[in-house]
C-alpha cells in the first residue's frame, strides 16, 4: 500500500509541476529549485540560475545565509566574516553588554577596531553545507501494518546511521527533518560557528523606531539591523571563543546594491522561516481562532501592561527587561493581527471548502474511500478531546515561561536539591552544581526586579487558574489557595515571596558557600519551590500524557492527509511547511490596499521618521544627529533623488525565523534586510493571500547610511562589495552584448540548417 501511494503521488506532483506556480506564495527548498521554480522566476526577473542560489559543486548563495542563534537569520556581507542581521535577533546580545554606565541599547554601540568587538558566549552561526533527499533511507523497512511505536522507532533508528554515516571524518553536524508530515524527510549537513562577536548596534531609537505602535504594521521606518562578525581558528573552522581567533573567510558573501529597488522588481528571500501550518483541517483553524489565540493574548496584554508601566518608570529595569518585553510584546500583537486576518479571509470556511471537495474526491472511488473516508470524523473527534489539554499547555507556557520569573527560577533548584539529599553524595558533582548555581544566581538577579515579578503573580496566576479544567491543575490551588487564601492571589504572592529563600542574591550566595543535605531538604519546603514543582507535576503528570497522545494521533491523521490531498487535490504549489530549514521565496517590491480606500506605497523614506518624531517619546524619539542629517540631506551614495529610502514591502511569503533574511535583488546582490510582515499578513502561517501578504525590510542603503553617515564606522564599508550605478549599468551592457552575440550565433546556425 505505501509504494501504491508513492507512486501515485509521484505522477501528481509530475502532473502538478506542468503548470507554474500563479502566486508568490510558497517557501522553497533550495535543493529543488531547478527542477520546481528557476522558469517561473526567470520569468518574473530572476537573472542567475538555480545552481547560483544552491550548489554543492561550487560557493553559492547559501554559503552566504546562516541560521543566527537558533532563531534568526543572518547574511555574510564581507570577505572577513562580517555577518548582518536584525537588531531584534541580535537583542539580547545587546542588552547582555548592556549597563546603565554603558547603555548601548540606548545609544547604539560601534567597535571601531576588530579587538573592540564583544564575544557572546552561548550565540552560534550554522551554515548549510549541503542537502539531500533521504526519504527512502529513512523509510527503508517501514511497512503498513507496523504500529505508530514501531514506525518510529524504526525512523528515528534508520536516521541516526545515516546522520553517523554522513558525518563520519568530519567536523560538520547533521540533522534529519520530516517535511509533509512524516512523508518525505531531508538530511540538512550544516558547520556551526562559535564565534560570534558583536561589531555594532544602532541605538533603539532607530533599531526600534516605534517599538510597540509599529511593530507587524506598515509604513515602518525602523533601522532593524546589527552586525556581528564570525570567527575561526587558523585552519578558517569552527572553534570556542579564543583571543588567538581569526576572521572567519566565506565561501560566499554579498554584494550589495546601492541602486536600490523600484515597484515592481524581483525580490527574493533566502533564510530559515520557523513554522507554518498551512495544511491544516478547518478544526484546527477553528481551535487557534476561537480558544487558543484569546487565552494568549490575554495573558500577554496582562504582563506587558506590568512590564510596560516598569519600563517607562525606571531606567534599570528599561534595561533589565528590555529583551523579555521584546519577546513577549511580539508574539502578542502577531497572535492579534493574525485572529484579525483568518476572520478576514473566512478562514474556517475556506478550510471546509477544501475539505467538501476532499469527500467528494473521496467518494469516488471505493479505494480511496477505505483509505480516507474517516479523515475528517477522526479530526473532528481528536481535535475536540484534546482542545481541553492543549488550552492548559498554553496556559502553561504563558504563565511559566512569559509570566512572573519566580516560577523558572525555582525550577532550577531542582537538579542541585536532588544531588545533595542522594543517600550516597557525589561530592564532585554536587560541588560542580553549586558553582553552576552560583552562576546562575549572579546572571538571574542582574536581570530581575521583584517588585514587577511580584505584581505579575498577582495579575497572572488567576488567568491560568481560570482558563485551565480544574482537574488539571496543580493540586496545592484546592489545598492551599482556595482554602487558606480564597483564591486571593496577591495575598498568596505575598505569602510565597515573603517566606522565599529564593528572593536575597546575597543570601543565597552564602548558602550556596556552606551547602550540605541539611540545607538542601530546608529548601525543598520553600514555598516557592513547592508551587513550582506542584505546577510542574500537575504539567507533566495531568497535561503532558494526554496532550501528547492525542497529538500524536493527529500527526499520524495529518501525515495521510497531506499525502491524501497531494494525491486528490494535486497542484503546483503544495510547498512544503516550514520547519526551520533553509528555503527560498521570491516574488516582487509592491505596496498594496489593506482596506476600503486605502493605499499603501512600497518605500518610506527618512522624512517619515521627521514626521513621526515626538520627543522624549518611548517609542517616536529620534537621535539629534539623524535629524542633523535629514535637515541637510546629507546621505552621500546612499540617497537617491533627495530623498533617504527606510523600508520596502515586498509579495514574498515569510514567517518568524526570516527575521534577518537576506532580501535579494534578480542578480544575487543584497538589497535589503528583512525584520517583519505587515498586520494583515500574519495569518499567512495558516492561510496565505497574495494581494496582502507583505513582508517588510530594511532598504540596505539606509543600513549603510546609518553605519556610515550617522555612526561613523566607514571603516565597515569599507569591507563590503558596493555595486554603484555605473558599474550595474556596465553589466546590463555587457549582458546585452553576450545575449546578442548568442542570438546572431543562433540565427546563423539555423540557417546553416
């Protein structure tokens, strides 16, 4: 039965590829453009080749993209491993060097020198070195009447010799990811750098310029951009932080435009978009839009308004929680723009669309009846018995990992508590947790303001005890809080972090100098620690079991769904979803209308960061000297008739992860940085719609202004390859000439024939 669907599945997509892809929707893998999506991108202004943009035989543009810290993207932009990325993916590395004697969050920080520049212990650059299809190595021995269990164990077996046998000799990394659900599956060989040292900021003025108000909105005028460089050891590899560390040498980097891009030019993204779901049944929709989505929101406009007020009231804990708020405020005003977008699109009804002509598809045959005729019964049964399970996990989530600090702080005791109360102790080991602790300690308090911590207790644990099924929360809210407290929150926070040992840096480093069991069984009863593993227990032991079972179930439904619509429904465009692998995008620089008379233009420009200026504003205040230069139109290379191009918005398709991409022009040469999407595009990790999906970038001649007009760090500049005017205009002349040497050459040789 699976090579009969293989190879059905094979003639579809053959079938499917006939017809070219109508829209810029799709994130691409770099390893099948030659033979999915070079014609369509020639066609609309791509110049170069596939082999220019992935290739194992020779350095491409890959060679040049890099997975930044797990999360972001990046882009070499010079021979000496200069590395761009976003000034919100290099965040907490700014806030980590960050004082309030040496705030460069506040304003900006430039290494004049290479040995000025800062290490960041902890932050990686992983670059692709190649990819391949190992679909039939991983599934080698699977079989129909296997149980789920023994699939994947087979799998996960199957894909460790291959990870071992495509290693073996060398120093680079391997990974194995699943696309389509368990359908298909690719090998990613990747060389991780450790290295990486911070080389300049712009100040959160212009980095941040509009913080909150703006982000996931256009017009955008924000400088979302910092660099870093990599470093090697003397043989250009990989290697931990060392003073004797060279340059890293690229095999690729990018050459950057200054002749900008106008409406209608071909545009390309290239970096590691984290997660969509674009394929998923309208139940799944239904859960995101109507009970997921307003339990998170909730929970982040209640600690970002705590944070908020902080913030504002406090330069320390500006600083102190500058990243925290980032991180928090993000997701939050996404998750808003995206509700907004999928009631927009309708898209629960247009998901029961696709699902009537699935059965109808379905019904004609009776093989394929057998096969998926319970689909969709099963969807809707699974998705309404885990929908109680997966809302505690998200109230989880929110609360532990984005709610009041005690909470993780605590959880980290664990490890140490447990090695000293062993009945026989490893005395090594348990003096190797202290000094880990100790550590941890400094680090947790250099970031930590109680007071906030305390009010983000009282304000949040009523949400999580609210939104979860009584059964599935911690057993001490019956024992202790409804019943000593009254489901009095506050009250209860001044209980836990009155009694806490947890709350005193220097107490708890004495502790830590004279620990023993006796201690460690003292702090077992903290108040706090107690509250946290009891939530850790009701989590793992009540949620966890049966989250993941019921997920399961539903992975292994969408696994032959996916490979069920592939089949029934073939078209071009069934791109895989992201799953933070390298892919590409492409499609042009285009405003849009977002609504009802209203128009959006593709470029801003400097003067509407003069026209937005408030001073002393939090989010609008703009440096003296970038109002210096606006008032003298001083740009040098980097304006462009009087005026000083900010951002663009673009039609290619991405998603968090692209924060940092490279935004490519038709001829390989980097014209901006991408750091956002537009509010109505946010839903486009479920459902995408080409007339108002918008990535945003920073232009990357404002980068350069920024680095060299206002920082003055031309010295940077001076590292990169700059394609001017009259340089481009001399290749679009001999391009004309080769072109039509080759047509006289053709034209003769019909002739001759």
């Amino acid at each position: 039965m699976l090579k009969f669907r293989i190879s059905i599945l094979l003639v579809a997509l053959l079938l499917s590829n006939v017809r070219l892809v109508q829209a810029s929707e799709g994130m691409w893998l770099p390893l099948l453009l030659k033979s999915m999506n070079e014609g369509d991108m020639q066609s609309r202004g791509f110049k170069l080749t596939a082999e220019d943009i992935y290739s194992i035989n020779r350095n491409s543009m890959k060679d040049a993209v890099v997975h930044f810290g797990g999360g972001c993207t990046g882009e070499i932009i010079s021979s000496e491993g200069l590395l761009l990325t976003n000034h919100h993916c290099g965040y907490s590395q700014i806030q980590s060097h960050s004082s309030l004697e040496n705030d460069y969050l506040s304003n900006g920080f430039w290494a004049m020198s290479k040995e000025e520049e800062l290490p960041n212990p902890g932050l990686t650059a992983t670059f692709i070195i190649r990819m391949a299809d190992v679909t039939w190595k991983v599934l080698d021995g699977v079989t129909e009447s296997m149980s789920e269990e023994e699939r994947q164990k087979l799998i996960k077996d199957n894909m460790e010799k291959i990870k071992a046998q495509e290693t073996e000799g060398t120093h680079y990394d391997a990974s194995i990811k699943a696309f389509y659900y368990g359908n298909e599956y690719y090998l990613f060989i990747t060389e991780t750098f450790k290295d990486v040292r911070l080389v300049g900021a712009p100040p959160s003025s212009i980095g941040k310029f509009g913080f909150d108000t703006d982000n996931w909105v256009w017009p955008r005028h924000t400088g979302d951009f910092s660099i870093f460089r990599i470093y090697a050891n003397q043989d250009n590899q990989p290697a931990e932080y060392s003073k004797d560390n060279v340059p890293f040498t690229p095999r690729h980097h990018f050459p950057i435009n200054l002749n900008g891009v106008e409406e209608g030019d071909f545009t390309m993204v290239y970096g590691f978009p984290g997660r969509t779901e674009e394929y998923l049944p309208s139940y799944a929709v239904d859960y995101v839009l109507n009970v997921g989505n307003p339990a998170k929101i909730e929970s982040r406009r209640t600690s970002l308004s705590i944070i908020d007020a902080a913030m504002r009231s406090d330069a320390k804990v500006r600083i102190q929680y500058a990243a925290k708020q980032s991180r928090i405020s993000n997701a939050y005003k996404k998750w808003i723009g995206q509700s907004r977008g999928l009631k927009r699109l309708k898209a629960i009804e247009m998901k029961e669309k696709v699902e009537a002509e699935f059965t109808a598809k379905v019904n004609e045959k009776p093989k394929y009846k057998e096969d998926y005729g319970q689909l969709l019964p099963q969807f809707k049964e699974k998705y309404e018995a885990v929908k109680p399970y997966s809302l505690a996990r998200d109230y989880f989530i929110e609360i532990f990992y984005y709610g009041p600090e005690i909470l993780r702080f605590a959880s980290g005791w664990n490890t140490l508590l447990a090695e000293a109360t062993k009945a026989e102790v490893d005395e090594a080991k348990l003096q190797e947790e202290i000094e880990k602790q100790k550590r941890r300690v400094k680090g947790f308090f250099k970031n930590y303001h109680q007071p906030t911590d305390e009010k983000l207790f009282a304000a949040m644990m009523p949400l999580y005890q609210k939104g979860v099924q009584a059964n599935l929360q911690p057993d001490v809210f019956t024992n202790l809080v409804a019943k000593k407290y009254g489901n009095d929150f506050e009250k209860y926070g001044d209980f836990i972090y009155g009694k806490t040992l947890l709350m005193n840096e220097a107490n708890l480093l004495s502790i830590l100098d004279k620990f023993s069991g006796k201690i460690a069984k003292k702090m077992k009863a903290d108040p706090a620690i107690i509250l946290t593993n009891q939530m850790l227990d009701a989590y793992w032991g009540k949620v966890r079991p049966t989250y993941s079972n019921l997920k399961n179930d539903i992975d292994r439904l969408m696994r032959t769904y996916m490979d069920a619509q592939r089949i029934l429904l073939p078209k071009p465009n069934y791109y895989p979803d992201a799953n933070s692998t390298l892919r590409l995008t492409y499609g042009k620089m285009e405003g849009y209308n977002p609504a009802d008379a209203v128009t959006y233009r593709s470029y801003t420009t400097l003067s509407g960061i003069a026209q937005k200026y408030i001073p002393e504003s939090y989010e609008f205040d703009v440096p003296g000297k970038l109002l210096d230069l606006y008032e003298t139109k001083d740009y040098g290379l980097y304006g462009k008739n009087g005026e000083m191009r900010v951002c663009f918005i673009a039609s290619n398709h991405t998603s968090g992860g692209n924060s940092g991409s490279p935004v490519i022009d038709g001829e390989g040469n980097l014209i901006g940085l991408n750091f956002d999407r537009t509010w109505e595009s946010t839903m486009s990790d479920i459902v995408y719609d080409p007339t108002i999906c918008r990535n945003i970038a920073v232009d990357i001649r404002y980068v350069l202004f920024i680095i060299d007009k206002f920082a003055g760090a031309s010295h940077l500049i001076s590292e990169m390859d700059l394609i001017h005017a009259d340089l481009a205009a001399k290749k679009e002349a001999e391009r004309a000439k080769i072109k039509a040497e080759l047509d006289k050459e053709r034209e003769e040789r019909l002739k001759g024939q």
